[in-house]
C-alpha cells in the first residue's frame, strides 16, 4: 500500500494536516505506534469508492459462483436466447 508514515502523536497534534494530505493527494496515511504500523486513514471519497468497488468485485464474485453453479445462464446464452425468440416471432 502506498502512503504517508506519520506517528501517532502527530494525529493528535497535526490532525488537521494530515486530514488535509488525505484528501488532498487521495493517498492514505499509516500511523505507526513505536516504529509499527497500526492504523491507516484516509479521506472519506477514497473510503468510499474503496468500499463500492468491493460491493462490486463481491457481487461480481457472485455471479461468477451462480454461473459455476448452474444457478444463472451465462449472458451469451440469455442474448441467444433473446435472438432465437425474436426471430421466432417475426416468422410468424
């Protein structure tokens, strides 16, 4: 993970700063307790484009699991199927 290293006593004392370079270079920032990483922040746009790609990437997951499974046709066979019907009736 790219970002910023910042100690722990500077999001107490420079909170406003660090808030600042957060959403400003879109970068998160890792505050470390004794030389460790121990939290990561990061603005509020990243946190949640963050969390919508995941809502994405399980749903995704999903429907890749579905197809698998035999619970869902894959979308070539739902447009096949789509195709066949449509001329089906202008036969008609």
């Amino acid at each position: 993970m790219e970002g910023y290293i910042r100690p722990s006593s500077d999001l107490r004392n420079h909170y406003k700063e660090i808030s600042r370079q957060c959403r400003e270079t879109r970068e998160p920032v890792i505050i470390t307790v004794n030389g460790r990483g121990d939290t990561v922040v990061i603005g509020l746009q990243e946190y949640s484009q963050m969390k919508a790609e995941l809502e994405l990437l399980r749903t995704l997951a999903e429907a890749e699991e579905d197809v698998k499974n035999g619970r869902m046709s894959p979308i070539q066979d739902t447009f096949n199927d789509i195709r066949t019907s449509l001329i089906e009736r202008k036969s008609r």
